[in-house]
C-alpha cells in the first residue's frame, strides 16, 4: 500500500503485515544527521521509531527517492534500520 498523496510521507506494510510510515527529515547539511528516513509504526504505538541515512546527506534528494521507491525497497530499508534513541 503506496499514499500518493504526500511525497514526504509513506504508507506501507512489511513481510509480518505491520503497518509503518515513512518519512525524511534532516538536520544540518553534511552532518550525520543530515538526511534520514525514518520509520514509525502504525499499528504499535509503543513500537521505537527507527531510522536510516540517506546517502546524499540531502533532504531534498531523499524525498524524491522515497518517493521513487517501491514498498519492498521499504521494507528492505526498514531491515537495515536503527532504533531511534
């Protein structure tokens, strides 16, 4: 499941049929904190939010790619993440 509708934020389900959220939000430009994607839980609320780089360190760059991607390039993202601390 894909939400068109925002650019900045997706909607989609992984292999256990969870629902998460994805979306990109930075910090200072060329920083490791630059360009994130990051990851809530829709169905758990107690779930810890996680999180990605975005190698371009660009949040621009990184809103189009989420935008590009498919719900398995998602959820294959959401396997390489990390629990927000």
């Amino acid at each position: 499941m894909t939400n068109a509708k925002n650019a900045l934020s997706r909607e989609f389900m992984d292999d256990g049929m969870i629902h998460w959220e994805a979306y990109v939000s930075g910090g200072q430009p060329n920083t490791p904190a630059a360009a994130r994607i990051y990851f809530v839980c829709l169905d758990d609320p107690f779930a810890r939010p996680r999180w990605v780089p975005h190698d371009s360190g660009s949040v621009a760059a990184a809103s189009r790619d989420l935008a590009g991607f498919t719900d398995a390039d998602l959820v294959a993202l959401l396997g390489d993440s990390t629990e927000l601390d």
